[in-house]
C-alpha cells in the first residue's frame, strides 16, 4: 500500500461516492426544486459510472490508503441493485467499513438486503418530526412516517444508525430539542449539521447558520452533555455524550469550528469526477480515464499524484473574499455527494 499524503500531510482514508445525481426529495438547503425542476437536465446513465467502474476505483483507492467507503448521492437507493454495488465493495480486501446517507424514504424496501449484502452502518437525514416543517424543507415530498419506519427496519437489519439533521434557522431550530429526545430515547446517535454553502443553488447566507454552541445550548437544556473524545481521527462530528449515560450526539459544525487539517475525504461524484474538496470548483475526470484503456499503473499513479498536490481547506479559510472567488463556481451537493 502507499499511503499518499497531501500536501498538509493529511493521508487519503475516505472515498465517498455518489451513485446518481437525482433524488425524490428537493430540500431547498440543496436541491431548490425552482432550479432542480421537470426540465432540469439530469445525467444519462451512460455517462454514470457502472458497478465495475465503481469497484475498479475502489480497489486502486484502497491501495493508495482508502479504509472506508461511503455510498452517497442525490439519493443513492434510487439506484438499481444497490445492494450488489455494497457487495461487491465489501468483497474488497482492505475496506474496513461501508456506510451509506440516505433519505431514508426506500430505506424499508432494501434495509435487509443492504445488511445482508455487508453494508456497515446506515446514516438517515431527517430535519424535523413536524410534519409540515419537515415538508417544507423536503420540497413537499417526504413524509416523517416514512423514514420513521426506514429507520427502524434498517435497525431490526442490525445496522448500526445515526440521524442528520441539517440545523437552518427560522426553518428547523425549534425542533433541535425535540430530535434530541425522541433519538435518545430510540438510542441513535443524532447528528446536527451546521447548513453549509455547498453548491450555488441554495441562496445561503452566513445568517441562515445555526451555530454549533447555539444547538449545544438547545440540547444542554434538555438534558446535560459532556464532550468527549474522537473514536478516530479525522471523525467530522464532534462527540457529546449525555451526563445520565444514556446516548450521545454529534455536531458537525463546518462553519463555526472547522476541521480540514484532518480531512482525508476524496469524493467521486455519479459521472465520475473526483474531487478533493466539498468545496471544490474543479476535478479529475475518472470515467473518461477508466474508458480510455488506461491500466491500473496509470490511475493509481494519477490520482497518487492529485492527492499529492492536494491543498484545500476552504472552510479554514471562509470568509467574505474566498466565497465571493467561489461565487457560482461550486460543485452541486446532488453531485458531489454530501
Ligand atoms: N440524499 C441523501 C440524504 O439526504 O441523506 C444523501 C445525499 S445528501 C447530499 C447528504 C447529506 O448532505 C444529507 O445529510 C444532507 O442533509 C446534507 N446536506 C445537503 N445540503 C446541505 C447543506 N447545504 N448544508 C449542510 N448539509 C447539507
Ligand atoms: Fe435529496 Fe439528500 Fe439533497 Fe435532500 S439532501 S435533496 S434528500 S440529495
Ligand atoms: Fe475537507 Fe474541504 Fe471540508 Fe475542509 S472544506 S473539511 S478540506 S471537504
């Protein structure tokens, strides 16, 4: 193995992949159905990477350092046969872990199959138990229910879960306290993610942010937390656990405490293009090299070679001047993955 590093000496651990750039929701933090409409021109699906594409890149990525794998999108369970993509990652010598984020609205339908097929832990977004505010943040296409039920399948599976839940003031922070109960006492771990300015479609506004100190104050009133330490480095939450024992959350707080000096996430995104930040303006094109004939030697030594060059750190660096040279420039969530 080689175990690349980048310029910051940061290694390459993570490889998220994103499966397909639609979804059946349109959350309006990442998808605005006003610009992800009827007409909006979604990838044809020879120009997705196939399942052997996929694994293709994987086995070359484990040999540069890759441990774990995440399956993303858009929504990932939109893609046909999923679980055999998990599978097939999971026959991979040296991958550690498989985790997929979800929606949770197919998560009942595949929960058995997905577990069966070697996945290792399950994470499902849900912004609130509301239902209206829920459906308002989805684009009106979700029900609470739904994913409930996805939930509790994919835990009946025996697959570890956690809950996202992205933080937008004026839309969900009343419902931080309210999450926090109802996962504790279901004893999942919930996650709070700060809303973040990926893509160029969401309208965000550094107002809009729900500060991590803010939604720790929220929970802290509910019940009484206790920081605690990463189960690894480069873990992107920060771990609370409750003082009575009982639980933990998570904040993810990419804006108000960044952490890209232990970023070790490549990400490839449905059409094959690898990036080595979310924030990313621009990538590699993988499909059109695993097309054009090129022999393992090769990928492996250009994308050793992209990761050696790697220097990014957007959000350490966020401010008024590095968004505005991003202005438009960014690389969807739908796309990237999240
Ligand atoms: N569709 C799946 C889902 O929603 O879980 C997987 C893809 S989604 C892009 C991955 C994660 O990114 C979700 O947890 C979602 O809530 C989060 N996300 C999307 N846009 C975001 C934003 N602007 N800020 C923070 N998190 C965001
Ligand atoms: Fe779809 Fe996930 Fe984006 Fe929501 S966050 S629109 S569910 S890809
Ligand atoms: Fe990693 Fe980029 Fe996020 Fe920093 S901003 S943690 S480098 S993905």
């Amino acid at each position: 193995m080689l175990n690349v590093q980048d310029q910051l000496h940061r290694p390459l651990r993570d490889l998220r992949i994103s499966v397909t750039d639609r979804c059946n929701f349109r959350c309006r933090y990442c998808m605005p159905a006003e610009i992800f409409g009827p007409d909006y021109a979604f990838l044809p699906s020879d120009k997705i990477l196939s399942f052997e594409e996929i694994e293709r890149l994987v086995k070359i990525f484990v040999s540069l350092g890759v441990k774990k794998v995440r399956i993303t999108g858009g929504e990932p369970l939109l893609r046909r046969d999923l679980p055999t993509l998990i599978e097939r990652i999971q026959q991979i010598a040296g991958v550690e872990d498989i985790a997929l984020t979800t929606n949770g609205t197919l998560l009942k339908k595949y929960a058995q199959d997905l577990a069966r097929a070697g996945l290792s832990r399950v994470s499902v977004s849900l912004d609130s138990l509301d239902e209206q505010r829920f459906s308002e943040m989805n684009g009106q296409r979700g029900k609470v229910a739904t994913v409930l039920e996805g939930i509790e399948k994919a835990a009946e599976a025996g697959l570890p879960v956690k809950i996202n839940m992205v933080v937008q003031k004026g839309k969900n922070e009343q419902d931080i306290a309210e999450m926090a109960r109802f996962f504790k006492e279901k004893q999942h771990i919930l996650r709070f993610i700060e809303y973040m300015d990926v893509g160029n479609s969401n309208g965000w506004r550094l107002d809009d942010v729900v500060p991590k100190k803010d939604i720790l104050a929220q929970v802290q009133q509910f019940s009484p937390l206790n920081a605690t330490k990463p189960n690894y480095t480069g873990e992107v939450a920060s771990r609370y656990q409750y003082e009575d024992g009982q639980g933990e959350i998570g904040v993810i707080s990419s804006v108000t405490e960044s952490f890209c000096s232990t970023c070790s996430r490549a990400r490839i995104s449905a059409e094959g293009t690898l990036y080595t930040c979310l924030f990313a303006t621009t990538g590699v094109n993988l499909r059109e090299l695993l097309r054009s004939g090129a022999d393992d030697a090769i990928i492996t030594e250009q994308l050793a070679s992209v990761w050696q060059k790697r220097t990014d750190r957007y959000s350490d660096e966020r401010n008024e001047q590095t968004m505005q040279k991003r202005k438009n420039a960014k690389i969807e969530m739908s796309h990237i993955g999240g």
